[in-house]
C-alpha cells in the first residue's frame, strides 16, 4: 500500500494554492456567519489530515477495490431516500451518531475512482457498444437517486463529469459526435416543452414547478425580481458595490449582503457575492485565477500519469473543480439560471470540503508515480 517516494516529485504548489483558496473561505465564512467559521476551519484541518494520508497510499491499489466503492455508494445514496434527513424541502443528507453528512458530495468522488478502474480494465473493449452501454447504466442508477432527492444541481455535476471521464478514458471521436447528434437536438425538445404553458414535463413530475420556475427568472429576471430571481439580483448588485477594492471585510454596511438579509444563506451557495462585496474586483479575480490554477494543474498531473486509471482520476477531479467553480459563480454573477452547489473549498459545506481534499489527496499520489 505504501511506497517510498521521492520528496521532489510531491505536489506542494497544489497544496499551497488549496490552502490559499480554503483561507479565502474561512475568512469569507466567518463574515457570512461567524458561527460557522471554527467549523469550517475544523473541516479544513481534517481534509488537509486526510489529503496528506491519501497522497502517500498507493492509488492502484485503493482503486482495486472499486466495486466495493460503488456498491457502498449506492447504500448510502438509497438509505438517504429511505431515511434521510430532509431540510429546505430535499431529502440530501444523514444523520448517523449526531455526525450528519450528504453521500451526494462523496459520490462525485467514488464514482470518478470507479469509473477510472473500470475503464482501464476495460480499454480494450471500451468503445465497443456492448460497454458504452454498461457504462451509461452504471451512471444511471446513481444519478437517479441523486436526482430524485431532488438535487438537479448535483445530477448536473454528476453527468458532466461523467462525460469527461468518458471522453479520458478514449471514447472514439466517431461515437461522440453519434452522441452529440442525438443529445443536442433532444435537449432542445425538451426545454421546449419544459417552457410551454402548462408544460407536461411539470405535470408528469418530471420536472419541478420550482426548477422551471429558476429557468424562467433567469430569460425574465424582472417579472421573477421579488421571487426566483431576488437573491441573484441581490448578489450581482453586491459584486458590483465591491468595485476594485471591496467595502472591507466584515463591512458595517446596512446595505450588504450580510447585514441586510438580502441573500438568505451567503455562506453557501453565495459566498462568491460575500467575496465580491468583500474585497472587490481583485479579490474576486484572485479567487477565480487560484481555482482555475487548481483545476489546471489536476489535468497537468493526468497529462503525465503514468496509467489510464491515474489520467481519469486526476482529470475528473479537475474538471469536477473547474465545473463546479463556474456554476457557482456563474448564478451569484446570473450569467446562467439559479441552483445549488457549493464553491469549491470556499463554501461552508464540510462533506464537500472534505470529499474535494480526498480527491485531490488522490490527485498529489497520482503525481507522486507520474511517468520520468
């Protein structure tokens, strides 16, 4: 399991910039919601434990247990429909010994180091029909639950790393644009009638009055500006009044973000406007160059892996990284419509922040054996 490694091939670029960016969340954390910031500076701790444990593991050999992973992936995702703990109308998390987590933000991590060995086990035979349909059915039946607690935003995560995993692991350039040719056009179809009047897709619960309704807010911010689109509103009102420098932290403004209640939750699905507000243009520009270098230097590291296995890991992580970024940032700047998802190692969130550190605990291992 363990090797013996040479110090000069470890990663500490990576770690600084993630202990950088993780800073940046305790302090925007702690003028969100002050109560929430020795917990999240707990959370950052126990992640940086975890991360430096998992880099000096063998990845080869934890992704031998790769069905194991799935298996328990899906028990934890079933056992959050049967008996989770629902809070703000979804039914994402569990609550075991007083100890309460989300299996949907450890599954983006276990699928990525399932898919990774199933793939390389398989390469020989991956474009075939027979296991680009296995592998669609092996991504189906999680993402389904994830789904169905409802948490689209995370589905979406989930289908877009998937994607990137499929294409790491050698998909044919042949069966992709086959995909795109049949994907694109019925995507199309379905918004379609999803933003018809008395849409069936809302009628037959397929999708939900709330989620059409964000769609809605975002092509009519003005109809929706006192409901869906208010917090959006509100947050790129917050991001502008930071101008180049920011109002300063724990700014006494009645008029912010946190002193006027007019974002409910900043520390979440919000902190880039917290951010913005905060420490301005620069600070804003800074958080975003340090995520991007994070996620670039992920797929640096899959570029010289030294198998397939360790190229998808790292490169799924990176793009779970650089996807989710933009989702977060893009709905507290409304370039695309509301949803839920935490801004890496930024957000409070400490199941995610802690399953992201895993994942680049992998990442740092996988470089450690990178190819000379």
């Amino acid at each position: 399991m363990f090797k013996h490694y040479r110090l000069r091939d470890y990663d500490f670029k990576l770690i600084i910039m993630v202990l950088a960016v993780s800073t940046i969340g305790i302090v925007a954390i702690g003028s969100a919601k002050e109560a929430l910031q020795t917990r999240q500076i707990a959370g950052v701790l126990m992640g940086l434990f975890l991360m430096v444990t998992i880099s000096f593991l063998d990845y080869s050999m934890l992704c031998k247990l790769y069905w194991l992973m799935y298996i328990g992936n899906l028990g934890l995702l079933a056992a959050v429909i049967l008996a989770g703990y629902d809070a703000g109308g979804a039914q994402r998390w569990l609550e075991i010994g007083g100890f309460r987590f989300q299996p949907s933000e450890t599954a983006k991590i276990i699928l990525i180091l399932f898919f990774a060995q199933f793939i390389m086990k398989h390469k020989e035979r991956f474009n075939s029909f027979k296991y680009i349909a296995l592998c669609i059915v092996l991504i189906a039946v999680p993402w389904a639950l994830i789904y169905k607690q409802p948490d689209m935003s995370t589905s979406i995560i989930v289908l877009l790393v998937f994607c990137t995993i499929m294409f790491l692991g050698g998909l044919s350039y042949k069966v992709i644009a086959g995909i795109l040719a049949v994907v694109i056009p019925s995507l199309l179809i379905f918004f379609s009638l999803a933003l018809q009047p008395d849409s069936i897709l809302v009628e037959k619960n397929i999708v939900k009055e709330y989620q059409l309704n964000r769609i809605l807010a975002f092509l009519n911010p003005e109809e929706y500006a006192t409901e869906e689109a208010y917090q959006q509103l509100n947050s790129i009102t917050a991001i502008g009044s930071g101008q180049l420098d920011g109002k300063g932290y724990k700014t006494n403004e009645i008029s912010s973000v946190k002193n006027g209640n007019y974002i409910s939750e900043p520390q979440t699905d919000f902190i880039f406007a917290v951010v913005g507000e905060e420490f301005g243009f620069k600070g804003s520009c800074l958080l975003i160059v340090l995520l991007m270098l994070i996620a670039l230097e992920c797929f640096s590291v899959a570029v010289k892996a030294k198998d397939l296995a360790g190229t998808i890991i790292a490169g799924g992580i990176g793009s779970l990284i650089a996807f989710q970024s933009f989702i977060n940032i893009g709905v507290a700047t409304f370039i695309i419509p509301t949803t839920g998802l935490p801004l890496p190692f930024v957000s409070y969130g400490l199941t995610s922040l802690v399953s992201l550190y895993i994942g680049l605990g992998f990442v740092l291992n996988i470089r450690l054996q990178r190819k000379r």
